[in-house]
C-alpha cells in the first residue's frame, strides 16, 4: 500500500505506461482519507467559533431569536468560506490523481483523452460550485426568514449543479475498476505489483 502511494506522488506528472488496479485504488483510497480528514478540520475550524460565540450568548441570557439571528449570521459566512475551501480542494485532488487515471486507462488499453474529459467536466463543475455561492447563501437567508419556498427552489438548483461533479467520480470509478489488458498493449507492458 505505502509502495503504491509512494509511486503515484512521485509521478504526478507522469501520463505514460500503465498501472495496475491495486495500485491505483490504494492510491486512491489514501487521497480519499485525507480529503476526509482535511474536510474535517476545517469543519471544526469553521462551525467552533460559531459555536462558541452563541454559547457565549445564551451564557449571556440573550434571547432564542438573537442567538438564531446571530447563528444564520455567521452561516452565510461559512457557506461561502465552506463553498471556495472545496473548490480548491477539488482541484488539487484533480490534479493529484489525473496522472494515476490516465496510467490506469492505459492499462486497461484505454486512451488517456477519457481523464482529460473527466478533468474538463470537473473543472466545470468546480465552476458552478462558485457561481452558486450565492444561491447557497440565498438558502440560509430563505431558512432564516422562514421562506420554505425559496429554500426548496435555491436548494433543487444546488442539487442540479452540484450532480455534475458525480459525473467525473463514476467515470474514475467505472474506468478504475475495469479489467487490465493481458501482457504488453500498445502504452507498455505489463506494470509490476507495486
């Protein structure tokens, strides 16, 4: 496993021969994790001032309405903070597995161009995610005011926009996870096991 992760950093910028299953999902998996573990610290760093500031008003005796008030406040912010942070992340994960997708396609006898399409619909997707800032916040404001309404209408086009960027996983998916090319295709030979 740590083989397989050791490889694939040292090759970010390596679109050629081929790699093998195991290495691509241990790859994988370990990008996955600290996606995770990255998402959740910034979480905690985001939603603990919060947190803090309202449980420091009701120590205060501030009223349910000013404690909510001051909560939808401090979302909006971190709806937009939160909204940038995963664009960003998104493209660094795109970045660090594009070369691995591509070695993988290779050794499945697949051409590279398919991560390039993937890349391009989640670069597209990424672009979206920031046009809705907005309408993100617009939810927490439509939330606040009690508008049911205007949240469900701002939140049915998040889920549209925000379903394309499955788009490039499944493909990630359904390529990683096709069978390898018996002996040497036309991107190399056979990879060995890492």
């Amino acid at each position: 496993m740590f083989a397989a992760i050791r490889y694939n950093l040292a090759n970010l910028a390596n679109f050629k021969g081929r790699q093998g299953r195991s290495s691509f999902w241990f790859y994988i998996l370990f990008l996955v994790v600290i996606q995770i573990a990255i998402s959740f610290v910034i979480s905690i760093a985001m939603t603990g001032p919060m947190m803090a500031d309202i449980f420091s008003a009701a120590q205060q005796g501030a009223s349910e309405g000013a404690m909510q008030e001051q909560m939808f406040e401090r979302l909006a912010g971190m709806m937009r903070a939160s909204a940038w942070t995963s664009a960003v992340l998104s493209l660094v994960m795109c970045a660090l597995i594009v070369a691995a997708f591509t070695r993988r396609l290779h050794d499945s006898n697949k051409p590279g161009w398919i991560a390039a399409l993937a890349v391009l619909i989640q670069l597209a997707a990424i672009a979206l995610q920031v046009s809705s800032i907005d309408k993100a916040v617009k939810v927490i404001t439509a939330a606040r005011t009690g508008d049911l309404a205007g949240v469900q209408e701002a939140q049915a086009s998040l889920m549209i926009n925000g379903s394309l960027g499955w788009v490039p996983v499944l493909m990630v998916i359904v390529f990683g996870a096709w069978p390898s090319s018996d002996g040497a295709n036309r991107y190399g030979p056979e990879p060995d096991h890492i």
